[in-house]
C-alpha cells in the first residue's frame, strides 16, 4: 500500500462517526435532565408567574421589558447548550462546521467555567464559616437558586465530557503541543484587557465588591466564583508565555488557555446584562470594554500562531480532509 493510501485510510477512520460512549450518553442524559427547572423557571416567568420570586411586584415584575428579554434569550442560550452537546454525538457531529463548535465552545466555558469550579468550593467554605450557605438578595428565594446552579454545574460536567471528546477526537493532532506565545504585540494587547480584569475580580473576592464591583456578589459562595475568574485570567495569560515547560501536558496547557481566554471575554458582558437590579457599576464596563476585545485576540492570535508554525492556516475540517479515490485505493 503506497503512503498516500495510507493517509487516506487514517483520514476516512477519521470522518467515520465515533461509537457514543456509556459516558456521553450518561452526559447526554445529565445535560438534559440540569436544564429542566431552569427551563421550567423560565417558562412559568415568561407567562407572568411570580414562582420563586421575593419581590413585591411578583408577576407583573417579571413581565417588565428589562427581564422579558432576558429571559427569553437565556432561555434560548439554554436549549441551544443542550441542542449542541446531543449534536456531537450524532453521527454527522464530524461535519458541524468547525466556526459553530469554536463559538458554542467557547460559550460554554467563558459562561459555565466559573460557576462549575467556583461555586461549589465557595459553598463549602460559606457553610464552614458562616455555618449555613445563603446568596446575596437577588430578588430570588434561596431553593430556587439551589436549583438553577446545581444544573449549571451538573451541565457544566456534561458539556466538558462531550466537547472534550469531541474536540480531542476531531482537532487531537493540533494538541499535541502546548499552545505558543504570540507575537509581542499580541502579548501586549491582551496583556491591556486581561490583567486589569483578573485583578479588579480579585481584590472583589477579597475585599468584597463594593459600590464599585459586580453587585449581588457579597456572599463567599459568589466571591470565589470572582477568584476563579480572576485565576482563569492569569493563567490564560501565562501559559501560552511558559510553553516552553509545559511540553508533558500540552492539552492542559490548551484547555487552560482556551477557557480562560473565554472567561475573560465573557465574564464581563455577563456581568453588565446581569447586574442586581439593573444598575451597572462604570468599573465593570471599563473592565470589560478592555477585557473582551484582548483577550479574543490574545487567544485567537495564539491559535493562529500555533497553526502558522504547523503549517495550516485554520482549523481543519471534514471537506479537508482527502477522499478515497481509485488512486488511493490502489496499493
């Protein structure tokens, strides 16, 4: 068999759908079954019902213009985050367009990463400290936040398992390499939008956010969700910088950098549609008018680095990949 038939053959095992896995179908089914009472929430708040909520306005306040529109775009985030992780286990997953999975990915882990690896240590230590675990008044009762962010986590698991075997089996080539510093200024630009934000999120999860931070955020619980993001930003930051020593654990080293990049730049607009109340601190916006535009191009400059230096100019996808013609086939 000629080297070229050789290729062609590794390629086509490539493209040929993968078997879904016990533990896929077990994220499947967790994905779909955490979404639930946040579907169900949203649901009965779109109709007018005041289920859950503390405040005096109850039904009628959740029909003002300001949480009509975001309920229904969370809403439709939600059902699309369950829609793509049933997508990449299809058997045309291999096909989805590589754009659609770089930006559903990064969603997922710029929006899910803090909570799953903040909130649940935060819990622990609040209920250590303070002996009983309660978030800042945000209009909600505490069951119904219990409820909401145990399904975050539970989707943020799910979500990790399915897009990481997704992505290992489709780009596990590209990530056989730590990810490698970009050019100098690159460096600096995202240096400009992720420091300042990475220390703005820690001095809020030390000292509390203040008149100044993301407000609703008092509580230890939601404070180390703050230190989360704040380290996601250093790291992301740092790694592509040492890639020299990081040669034993190049795909860590990506998904450091990939979801920390995402974090950045999605932590803050998060936190400006989301703020308590409507009232939006100045130093959030500047942090995230600063923090969004560098890390996205600090972490796409990595990539395009990465790419450039193995020879490929982007992702590769399935229309890539060379076909078994008779030519190939002939030994």
């Amino acid at each position: 068999m000629s080297s070229n038939s050789g290729v062609a053959v590794a390629n086509a095992r490539t493209s040929a759908p993968a078997p879904v896995t016990s533990l896929q179908r077990a994220a499947i089914i967790t994905a779909i079954v955490a979404v639930l009472p946040y579907l169900a929430f949203k649901v009965l708040w779109l109709s007018g019902s005041s289920v859950g909520s503390t405040t005096s306005a109850g039904g009628e306040g959740m029909l003002a213009p300001r949480f009509l529109i975001g309920n229904t775009i969370t809403l439709a985030m939600m059902v699309v985050g369950v829609a793509f992780v049933v997508a990449l286990t299809r058997p045309w997953a291999q096909r989805i367009p590589a754009p659609v999975v770089f930006v559903l990915g990064a969603g997922a882990a710029g929006l899910l990463g803090p909570i799953l690896l903040g909130l649940p240590p935060g819990i622990l230590i609040q209920a250590l400290i303070e002996g009983e675990v309660r978030l800042a008044e945000q209009g909600m009762h505490p069951w119904v936040f219990g409820l909401v962010y145990a399904g975050f986590c539970a989707l943020g698991v799910a979500m990790a398992i399915v897009v990481g075997a997704y992505v290992i089996r489709r780009w596990g080539d590209l990530l056989n390499t730590p990810p490698p510093a970009p050019s100098p200024t690159m460096i600096v630009c995202g240096a400009l939008g992720i420091l300042p934000f990475s220390c703005a999120m820690a001095f809020w999860a030390i000292a509390g956010p203040g008149s100044t931070g993301p407000q609703g955020m008092e509580q230890p619980a939601q404070r180390m969700v703050l230190a989360v993001t704040a380290l996601f930003g250093l790291l992301c930051l740092l790694w592509p910088l040492l890639s020299r020593h990081l040669g034993r654990w190049p795909r860590t080293a990506w998904l450091v950098t990939w979801s920390g990049c995402c974090v950045v730049a999605l932590q803050g607009p998060t936190q400006i549609l989301l703020a308590q109340g409507g009232e939006i601190a100045p130093v959030v916006v500047g942090i995230a008018v600063l923090a969004t535009p560098g890390a996205s191009l600090f972490g796409l400059a990595v990539l395009r680095t990465h790419l450039r230096r193995l020879g490929r100019t982007h992702l590769p996808s399935s229309r890539d990949r060379p076909r078994l013609d008779g030519a190939d086939r002939s030994a």
